[in-house]
C-alpha cells in the first residue's frame, strides 16, 4: 500500500559558529507513522528536529508539509503548518490550571474577558480523546510528570498539529507510564492518522514503537530503516550510529592481558582503620 509522506526534508544544512552540524540532511515522513532519529550525542538529532520546529533556521535545504514547500523560522510558523515539538524539558507552567497551559496563547474569550468555561470544556473534550482522566482545573504543579506529558500533547492536538516531534519522551516515565504512554501514541496515529517523529536512546523501546528508523551520525545521515520491511537488528543500528562494530567495545577475555607476573607498582597512599565522630 502506498504511503502518504506528510513530510519531506532535503539536503538540511546547519553550522554553528563555522562548524558543521547537520550536512545535507535528507528525511521524510508518512502520515499516521513514528519515524525516531537515532544517532550518538553530536549526531545533529535535537537540531534537525528544532528545524523543523522552528526552534533553528536552516542555513540550506527546503522543506515540504502535504507536498507543498514551506518556510519555517519560528515556532508558530511551524504551528502553522501543523508541526508541534514537545521538548524533553516540559514547557509546562506549574503555577497554571490544566486549561490554562493547554490553551496558553490561544485563550477564548467573551465579550472582551478570558471565557475559562470554554477552556475548561475544550480542555476536557481534549484530555477526553487522550482518554486521561484529569482535571482541567487542576494545577500542574500537582500533576506527575507523565501527566505532565499529555498536558503537552493536549496542547499539541489544540493546535490542530498533524506532526508532533518529540525529545527523549519516556526517559523520566516508568515502565507502566511508558506502556500508557505507547498505547496513547498507537490511538492517535490509528484514530487520527498523526505522525510522530521521536528522539530516544532506548533501543528495545524504539523496536516497540517505531514504523522506521533513521541513523545520523556526525551531521550525516547514514541510513532509514523501515521496520515493516527489514529486520530489526540491534548490533547493525549501532554499528551505524558508532561507525564500527559493537565488539570493538569490549574486550573479550582472551584478549584481556594477564597481568598476574607483572611488578606490583609503587603503593602511593593506604589507610587504616579510619574513623570519624561525625
């Protein structure tokens, strides 16, 4: 079956400061799927997604939404086009009700004041279709961190976002919050066909969750792999994302040098019987 790409990015170019850290960078994404970018710290991952984002202009490349060339340099512009990015960090405010974050920047109003009844009710209906049960007139800051979480996606379904990027989205999640977590992200994309586009280092998760998997490494992209039609193969993945073979990590016991002849070095310090009264 013929896939929907929803998005399409060609040859994303970044440098900072006269060094390079994304180099001709190219990635697309189908409608209803969870593509994660994988990759070791410096990859350019969290800077190709706050392109397209709008967090970051780009120095070279074009980007497409449904086809159509687009032009993002800030966060609302990408909002615009149905791009939302839900940081590692929250962007949560703790001394906010559950409404007043979802619809920050958005509010209703009525006859010139803030209409918190219609808040209120969209939030609901919201939170609803996320099918969490949580009060939108609760503060945030009593709220856990995975509820936290929905808050962010609640905002990003708010703004009617079709793409939704996220950041290392379960690393402060339990395993049971993560299971909830996946279950919430295989509703949307079959209920309400959105794309998904993830940061992780957890590898047995990304197996779970992912249609495809795209490698970066050193501002390069070395590889897309469609789960769906290719094997998921661990040792491979990071192979790519190191740039040589997983083994070369480790020293195995026949290689481990025997050290049980060699001279005893020099004794620098040694303590005995050490105590202390506090």
């Amino acid at each position: 079956m013929m896939r929907k790409t929803i998005l399409k990015a060609e040859h994303i170019t970044k440098s900072f400061f006269g060094n390079i850290v994304l180099d001709d960078v190219d990635f697309d994404l189908y409608e209803g799927e969870v593509h994660t970018i994988l990759g070791e710290n410096g990859a350019g991952k969290s800077t190709f997604l706050k392109i397209l984002a709008g967090v970051y202009s780009r120095d070279a490349g074009v980007v497409f939404v449904d086809g159509k060339q687009v032009e993002i340099s800030s966060i609302s512009e990408a909002q615009g086009h149905g791009i939302s990015m839900i940081f590692q960090e929250l962007n949560v405010l703790t001394n906010l009700k559950v409404h007043e974050n979802i619809f920050l920047g958005k509010e209703f109003k009525r006859f010139g004041f803030l209409n918190d009844h219609e808040s209120v009710k969209r939030s609901k209906e919201l939170l609803d279709t996320l099918q969490v049960a949580i009060d939108p007139l609760e503060l945030v800051g009593n709220l856990k961190i995975s509820d936290r979480q929905m808050i962010e996606i609640a905002k990003s379904l708010s703004c009617d976002a079709k793409i939704i990027i996220m950041d290392e989205p379960t690393s402060s999640l339990s395993e049971k919050e993560i299971e909830v977590f996946f279950s919430l992200i295989m509703q949307l994309k079959k209920n309400f066909s959105i794309s998904f586009i993830f940061i992780s280092h957890r590898l047995k998760e990304i197996q779970a969750i992912s249609d495809r998997i795209t490698i970066l490494r050193d501002g390069k992209k070395i590889s897309t792999i469609d789960l769906h039609n290719e094997p998921y193969d661990e040792h491979l993945i990071v192979k790519q994302m190191v740039g040589r073979d997983i083994g070369s990590f480790y020293v195995t016991h026949a290689k481990q040098k025997d050290t049980s002849n060699e001279e005893h070095h020099q004794e620098l310090i040694k303590v005995e019987n050490l105590c202390s009264k506090s």
